[in-house]
C-alpha cells in the first residue's frame, strides 16, 4: 500500500523549455503532497507544500512563478518548472501523505532527474 | 530553525557488522521523527517515532527516540551488502513541516 508514482524518471531539455512533472498516489488519496528538489550529496530540501483545492505553499527563496504546482485532485499533483535553464538541473522528488495528520509518514515518488542544457 | 544532524556521514563495514546511525534534532513542536532508506532512486519509508523509550523493530533494523535528549538511533544488525544505501532522518515539526538531514552513507562490503 501507500505507492506513489512519478513521471517521467528522467528529462533532457533544452534551456528555456518548460518541464512538467507528475506525481501520483495510486492506491489512496493525498490530500497533501510535497515536492523536494536534492542535489547531490545533499539532502532533500522542500520546495513546497501542495494541497489539494488549494494554492501551494512554498518555502523561503523558492520562485512561485518559476514553479508552478496544481494538485487539481486528491490524487494528483504536478510540479511545472517553467523556462528552465541548467542551473535547475537537479533530482526532483514529491511524497504524499496518507491522511491528514501530520504524524503520518510521507511516502515518496522515484523521483525524477532533470537535465537542462 | 529546525536542525537535524546526522551522524556519521559515511560509513563503511563488513558484512555480519552491527552498525549505528545517529540522528539529533532542534525543531519547534515536535510531531514525530522518521526514518528513511535512499538507494539510487526515492527514500522508502522505515520507522516513525514518536515516543520516547519504545522500540521499533523490522527484522534486523530497529530504531528508538530519546524526546528528552532530542535524538535517535537507528541499528542495523548482521549487515549485509543490501544494506548499503544512504539513511535519512527526517523530523516533522509544526506547519506540518519535515526537516531531513543530510544522511548517513553506509556501505557494507563482503
């Protein structure tokens, strides 16, 4: 139980392009969900806070415009990283939350590379 | 702001070790401590803590929360080369936050 998937595991694009990242929670309902970005070597670092219905909340120095988050549905959130140029190059991870009580364990998604040239 | 140091970095044993992770915290209203296994891809979820003094167990893993001394360990026995991963401790404090640490790196050799 708790699976979460994401997709793709791994983008190269251009610079200046717009990537769109899934992250789905297959076999229960999310009403939160987060994303982290981790360089390496480095530990996750959370970039925001997705809530279903709702505006994300993002943390200190992350660009809203820069990355957009929809989680349109309970089961669904999307990281957009818009105009992305190489300095966005990273490993993109979201988790999901089953219930709403912040004791509960996040359960995280494969995550997915991303590549900027 | 929240803190959470893992300790140490890196690590390297043989198989059949017994291994421990540490982990210390600072974080305002603290909900719960957790830790994770990251191999090549996303971490996967190991124990959440969230008493003092209890023991968790799964197989040769166990971990134990000490709230008072605001830290965790996390033991491994009879390692084996699957082991080897980096562990991550992460602790969720208030606005439901998670902070992680930077991990330890244990490898395990035959």
């Amino acid at each position: 139980g708790a699976v979460v998937s994401q997709h793709p595991s791994w983008v190269i694009c251009k610079s200046g392009t717009s990537v769109k990242i899934e992250c789905r929670s297959l076999d229960f309902q999310a009403t939160t969900m987060f994303w982290y970005r981790q360089f390496p070597k480095q530990s996750l670092m959370l970039m925001a806070t997705s809530n279903e219905g709702s505006k994300a909340t993002y943390e200190q120095g992350v660009e809203k415009d820069k990355f957009l988050i929809n989680h349109a549905s309970l089961t669904l959130s999307t990281l957009t990283v818009t105009s992305a140029h190489p300095e966005d190059s990273s490993f993109y991870i979201c988790s999901a939350r089953v219930g709403t009580g912040v004791t509960q364990p996040q359960h995280f998604g494969d995550g997915t590379r991303l590549s900027i040239l | 702001e929240d803190k959470v140091v893992q300790s140490p970095l890196s690590l390297v044993v043989h198989e059949g070790d017994t291994v421990t992770l540490n982990c210390s915290y600072e974080v305002t209203n603290f909900r719960s401590l957790l830790w994770y296994k990251q191999e090549k891809k996303a971490p996967t979820f190991l124990f959440m803590l969230t008493s003092s003094g209890i023991e968790k167990k799964s197989g040769r893993l166990s971990s134990i929360l000490d709230k008072k001394e605001l830290f965790s360990i996390l033991n491994i026995t009879a390692t084996q080369t699957g082991d080897s991963a980096v562990y991550l401790c992460a602790v969720a404090g208030g606005y439901q936050k998670v902070t992680f640490g930077i991990g330890t790196k244990l490898q395990v050799i035959p």
